[in-house]
C-alpha cells in the first residue's frame, strides 16, 4: 500500500518565521495529490490507520501532547478536514474544541484564558476548530468586539494591544512546547472565487441550508482585511517549534491528504515507543502470569 501513498514536502507549506507573510504567494489549489476518488479513499484510509497507531503510542508513553489548530474563512472545510482526518482516531484520545463567540465570562477573562482551560493533557491530541487566534483575527478586522472585553487601556493607534497579544500567543506556545505539548497550526487557504461557490452549493442543496447565514455574505466584503490579518498573525506567531502551514483549501481532498501526511510526519518526529516496565511492574507481571496460568 505504501507505494501508492503520495510523498508530502513540509517545506512546500511550513511557515517557521518570517518578517513578512504574503498569502498571494501561497496557491489556494495544486495538482492533486491523488488520482481518483478510489485512490483518495485509499490514501486517506491508510493516513486515518497510522494516525490511530500512533495515537495509541502517544496515549501509552504519556510523555507528549500534541494540540491541532485550524483557522480559516468560512466554508474553507475545517469542520470535514477534522471528522475525515481524524475518522480513525479513538475519542478516548482525541478531544475537539469549537471556539464561536466569547461568553460573558469568557470576555471578562484574558483572551487565552478559554483556550487554556481546553488543553489536551499529556497522551492526549487536542484539535481547536478556530482558537485564541480569533482574538488578533476576527478582533482585528472588527475591533468594535474588543468593547466587550473590558480591557484596561485605551485602543488608540499607539496602543500596543495586537503586538503584545502576538507575544502572548508566543510565549503560550513556547510554554506548552518547553512543557510536552506540541503545538502544529493549519490555515486553509481558500481562494474568495471558491468560497462563492461553496455558499451557492449551501443555497441549492435544502439539507445545508441551515449553515447558512447573513454573516456568510456579510464577511466577504472584509477578505483583504482578514487576508491582511492572518498574514500579520502567521508571521508574527510561526516558530520552529510551534509552526504554521498553509494548506491549499480549493480542493477539499487533496487538503486533507496533506494536512494528514503533515500530522503523521509530527507525531512520528515525537519517537514514540511503548513504556518499559520497571522492576517493580515486572514482579507484577510475573504474578499475575503465575496466577493466570494457576487458573487464577
């Protein structure tokens, strides 16, 4: 099976740092990475095992947790890359946390802070659909929402405000990465054209009509303000340790062949293994082998 998965290159996606990020330069489609339906099902299937095997090897050494970003525009397929990708995975390991909008008492805490009480625990992967970047995204493009933050300064044009969140967002991850949880952020990179089309496909088809929205339509007149503000976030916050890929999103299949090719390649960097009994759980395996084999 091995010889008909395709070959992924990080670098081809990665984004480590840099002082400057310019999504025109990131294609929103590329050839595809598979042949057919068949062989995408295939790919995918075969993807979905070895995540599972070493989702298991995370959960055993209990050494390591891995947290999973994704952000993007609506209709970029966040919520189909998470149910297909992760389709194999045990819920016992793996936990999904929507961020929409804040609470009241979300919004009378620091930005990171519903984050933070979401994280995955060692042995755990953790996915965010959206996460605390909507506070340097979203706030960004709409800072009437900082209002009902509550935040102690003001927001004039000399404010620090979006600076100082980039460093926090940096110095969260570079906490969690010191700590054991590997931190892997995904943009799906959606091309405007393919968004329109995606939202006609929801107005044809009555059984998604329901996701539909006056937002939906509402947000597109803001797409070089957003584009304008991941760019700047994506930049600010990619680090060797806790990187960015932008993923071409036109093609919802080839995305998630790559976005699972890259998460393979992640956990498989971690050098998993089982943990080896000490001599103290060896005398216990030898115990209860002796009471099995005794009828015990």
């Amino acid at each position: 099976m091995s010889h008909s998965i395709p070959s992924v290159k990080p670098s081809d996606f990665r984004v480590t740092r840099k002082r400057k990020v310019s999504l025109k330069r990131y294609p929103t489609r590329i050839q595809p990475l598979y042949r057919s339906r068949s062989h995408y099902r295939r790919i995918l299937q075969y993807h979905a095992d070895e995540l599972d095997k070493l989702q298991v090897l995370l959960q055993a050494s209990a050494r390591h947790a891995v947290l999973i970003i994704f952000q993007a525009v609506d209709t970029a397929g966040k919520d189909g890359m998470i149910r297909h990708v992760m389709s194999g995975v045990s819920p016992q390991g793996c936990r999904v946390a929507s961020f929409k909008s804040p609470s009241d008492e979300e919004t009378r805490h620091d930005f990171l802070w519903r984050a933070v009480c979401r994280l995955p625990e060692r042995g755990q992967i953790g996915i965010f659909n959206r996460s605390y970047y909507e506070d340097v995204l979203i706030a960004r493009v709409h800072p009437h929402i900082l209002d009902a933050q509550h935040l102690p300064a003001p927001r004039d044009k000399g404010n620090p405000l979006w600076e100082g969140r980039y460093q926090s967002i940096r110095d969260l991850e570079a906490h969690l990465h010191r700590n054991g949880t590997h931190v892997i952020k995904f943009y799906l990179h959606l091309s405007q054209e393919e968004q329109r089309e995606r939202l006609r496909a929801r107005l044809d088809q009555p059984e998604k009509n329901w996701k539909l929205s006056l937002s939906d339509i509402n947000e597109r007149q803001f797409w070089k303000d957003y584009a304008q503000a991941y760019e700047r976030c994506i930049a600010e916050t990619a680090r060797e340790e806790s990187p960015w890929y932008i993923v071409p999103a036109d093609d919802k299949e080839n995305a998630r062949i790559i976005v699972s090719s890259l998460l393979l390649r992640h956990l498989h960097s971690l050098d998993l293994a089982y943990p080896r009994p000490d001599k103290e759980q060896k005398k216990i395996l030898r115990f209860i082998s002796e009471k099995l084999q005794n009828g015990g």
